[in-house]
C-alpha cells in the first residue's frame, strides 16, 4: 500500500546570521512567510501547494539560532532543498539555513539536539579564557540530558 504523505517530517535546521544583529528582525511568522516565498521561487506553484498544507514552524530559538520545522513526510524534500535558496529574511540580514538533522517525531529531534548541543559545547572548550568560564562550559557539558528536556516537553504538552 502507498503512502499518502500524511505522517508529518521535522526538519531541525540552524540559521547563522553574518551579523550579530540578525535576529533582531526575526519572527515566526516572518520566517514562514521567507520560507514559503523561497518554496515558490525554487518548486513554483506545485512547491507550494505540496508543502503549505502541513508546513509550519514548530520552535524557533533566537539565542541558539534553532528552528524546528514540519511538512508532509511526501514532501519534506521540496522543503529542504529550498533552505538553500534563503539568503534573508524580509529582505533585512543576510542569512543561511542549514539542516542539520531530520526526524519522524519532535522526540527524535530533541534526543539529537541534546547530543548536537553537546558537541557544540566540547568545541568551545579549547577556546575559554579563564578557569572560570571553562567551569561553566563543563557544567553546560553535564547538564546536557534527555530528562531535562522531557519535562519541558512534557509541560509544553500539557499546556
């Protein structure tokens, strides 16, 4: 039997802007809005029509740069070759999306985000100026786990 595309496909993506004053501009809706406009400049109508029925931005992280995005599991490839199209974001910062993981569930993100944070942070150790700042950074390092992460998960079903 064939699947119609109805189960859903997150795309966990990182938006790095050139400069440090990018975000200051950036919302959900403006970043649906982008995304949506780069879907029909790169895939036209079709494009659009296959991915704005379910697509939508679940999370977005301004001090991470994270953001959590869905659409149709038949479709999730029209979507992700699109971010490479994004270079700004209503027409303000110069900016790049970059997939760095894609999951059947929000659960699956999150386990790979906390690993992904993980690594992130071990590569900033080298980089501390003071036994201080490289206290904190090993704390973060610790801090990095799932159940931590389910109970804000949790909460944010609840509500």
């Amino acid at each position: 039997m064939q699947s119609t595309g109805g189960h859903p496909k997150y795309l966990l993506c990182e938006i790095s802007f050139a400069s440090p004053n990018g975000w200051q501009h950036v919302e959900e809706k403006k970043l649906h809005r982008s995304i949506l406009e780069a879907i029909q400049k790169a895939h036209g109508d079709f494009g659009v029509a296959c991915c704005a029925v379910s697509f939508a931005v679940k999370y977005l992280n301004t001090y991470t740069g994270i953001l959590l995005l869905r659409c149709r599991k038949a479709h999730y490839r029209l979507l992700w070759s699109t971010l490479a199209f994004i270079h700004q974001l209503g027409k303000k910062e110069t900016c790049a999306i970059t997939c760095i993981h894609v999951g059947g569930t929000i659960r699956t993100c999150q386990k790979f985000l906390i690993g992904y944070n993980r690594q992130q942070l071990l590569r900033k150790l080298p980089t501390c100026k003071s036994e201080a700042e490289r206290t904190a950074l090993q704390e973060a390092v610790r801090s990095c786990t799932l159940q931590e992460d389910v109970v804000s998960a949790s909460e944010e079903d609840s509500n």
